[in-house]
C-alpha cells in the first residue's frame, strides 16, 4: 500500500524548487485575457490622451498631399522620396500611442510573472503534430473554459454596448446630416464610453480568468510521494546517510571530550545522573567545562575520573545548574562562580593536605 501511494497520482503540494523550475523551463502562469484586458486599456488611453493630437497632426502631415495631389511626382525616386517623408511624419505622429500600447502588451505579461528567456517551447515534439493529441486539447477542460468565456464576453459586451447605445437610437440615426468635423467628436464621445464599459466588464473576466490559470498551473507542478522523497534526497540528502554522518560526529566528540576528563580539576556529580568536570588553573579567569553528561556518560565520566585520581565532589544542586547553563569548552556563567569557588577552593585544601602527608 505504502508503495502504491507514493507511486500513485500527484497529491502533493509542489515544493518550491518545482515551482521554480517550472518558471525556468518556460511553464508559467499565463492568461491571455490579462493582456487582452492590458491592450484594450492601453488603446482606451491612447484614445483618450491621444486622439485630438493624433488627429490634428495627421491632418496637418495630409493636408499638403491631398490640396495638391494634381502636383505630385509621378516619376519613382521623387514619388519613393514623398513616400518616404510621409512614413516619417506618420511615425511621429503615432510613436507616442505605439509606444504606449507596447508597454501594455508588455506590462500584461510582466505583472503575471517574472521575465523568462527558455527554449523548452521551441523543441520540436511529436505532441505538437500529432492529430490525436490536437483533438484531445479541442476537447480539453481549458478548451471547454475557453469556450465558455467567449460565449459569456459575448453575452456581457453585446449586453452593455446595447444599453449605452439604445438611448442614443435616435441620435445616431441623425449622424448622416452632421458635418464631417463633428461626426468624428461625436465618433470618439461614443468609443471612449464602450471601451470604458469593455474595460471595465474585463477586468473581471481577467482577474476571474487569472486566478484559474493560476490553480490549473499550480496542479500541473504537483508532485507524488516518491518525487517528494528523491527531491529531498537530492537537496538535503539521503536521511539514512545523515543521521549515521551525525553519530560518528557525536561519537568523535564525545571520544574527544572523555580524553579532556583526565586533565579535568573537578568532577561534580548528582550523584547519579549528572556530571560536570570542570578545568582550572592559575591565571585563568574562570573554570572551564572540558565534560558534561547524562546517566551512562555521567557515569564514564566518573570512571574516568577515578582512574586518573580526579577529584568527584557530590553538589547535586550545582552539578544540575551547571549542566543545564554550560556548554562544553566554555566558561562557567558568572552566577555559579560563588559556588564553583567553594568547591574548587575544597579540592585545592585537599590536594595540599595530601602532599603534606606524604613522605
């Protein structure tokens, strides 16, 4: 069963080493009605701010070839020169909405995710031309949403240009005995209030459209048990492994820390569950852990000490503090120097009482 599950489907969330792979080799979230929605607002802009400026200068770049169209050269390097001074004048004029509509475009993919450069898209694969896999994407869910899409953009655009232009019935059918100059006031007046409509109804099928991109990309980068597991190998290591490197770290640095003992000045115990054996000399500011330990390595330590001759001094309070304050190698905190004092102080009383006996 364990092996059926973790060799099953994809339940899992994806880490975020997937995720980013996924971005690497091109798999991002993208909707396509975020920049549609982008473009539209662009272009509702650059009619907005645009318009009346782009008219006038277009206007005034024509104006001279349409008066004097009787006078244009018909020969072909004056007539590709006009052309070519013509192009340049309407560059100019449409380089500003151009340029505006291109940050649009750019902006819609920008804001849905990071900028990718990838290959991946551009490999030749048999799925690409395959009928069978053509058809399969005809009749997939995102064909289906898609699908629905279009039908409810149609139903809520149709509705609301209907709306807006139903009371303007009247209106419009008047439109073919207004001048020209006015036609075209009354033409921007009536596109400004529908893109802004468009716009509007948009933006919700963009954010609505966005967010199932979203979770049907985050579903494709979820992972199964056992992918979970070699991905973890492969970042963190084979958990087996680990813990075996750290036991022959603890064993190495217990080995070193029982070679410390014999040089020790003290061992306090509880005396039973805890010792500590402590280090110091003249000079130093404070005695110094060289060993501490629990139980079975509370009870090496007191061997050891016994074998080399090293003082044991039972303090249960002050084995159990200093156990739980000091690390090995380091100094003792300043609020057990009283009774670390003490006890230091003892076993020096006790070494020179025992060289004064002797012969």
């Amino acid at each position: 069963m364990a092996d059926e599950n973790e060799d099953g489907t994809k339940t899992e969330d994806p880490s975020q080493k997937r995720l980013d792979e996924a971005v690497n080799r091109g798999d991002v979230v993208k909707s396509h009605e975020v920049n549609t929605w982008f473009i539209i607002a662009g272009g509702t802009i650059v009619l907005f701010a645009f318009a009346r400026s782009m008219s006038g200068d277009l206007q005034m770049a024509l104006r001279g070839v349409i008066a004097n169209s009787h006078r244009l050269p018909t020969d072909g390097r004056d007539l590709i020169a006009l052309a070519a001074l013509l192009g340049i004048r309407v560059f100019g004029v449409l380089a500003g909405p151009f340029v505006v509509l291109m940050l649009a475009a750019i902006a819609g993919s920008m804001i849905q995710h990071r900028l990718v450069w990838s290959v991946e898209s551009l490999r030749p694969a048999l799925s690409k031309i395959s009928p069978m896999a053509g058809v399969k994407r005809m009749f997939s869910k995102q064909a289906l949403v898609n699908f629905a899409q279009g039908l409810v953009k149609l139903t809520l655009i149709g509705s609301v240009m209907a709306l807006l232009l139903w009371p303007e019935r009247a209106r419009l059918e008047g439109l073919i005995t207004v001048d020209p100059a006015a036609l075209l006031e009354i033409a921007r007046s009536l596109a400004l209030r529908l893109l802004v409509a468009v716009v509007a109804i948009l933006a919700v099928v963009a954010g609505l459209d966005y967010l199932w991109q979203y979770r049907q990309w985050y579903d494709r980068q979820k992972m199964s048990l056992r992918e979970l597991k070699d991905e973890f190998k492969q970042t963190e290591g084979d958990p087996a492994i680990k813990a075996k490197i750290r036991q022959i770290r603890q064993n190495r640095a217990k080995k070193r820390m029982m070679a410390k003992v014999p040089k020790a000045s003290v061992v306090i115990t509880n005396p039973t569950h805890y010792a500590v054996a402590l280090h110091y000399a003249r000079g130093m500011n404070a005695p110094i852990c060289v060993a501490k330990g629990l139980d079975l390595m509370a009870l090496k330590i007191r061997e050891v000490a016994q074998t080399h001759a090293v003082p044991i001094v039972e303090n249960p309070p002050l084995a159990r503090a200093l156990h739980a304050t000091v690390e090995v190698d380091q100094e003792i905190p300043p609020e057990h120097y009283q009774a670390v004092a003490e006890v230091v102080g003892y076993v020096m009383r006790l070494n020179r009482a025992a060289s004064a006996v002797k012969p």
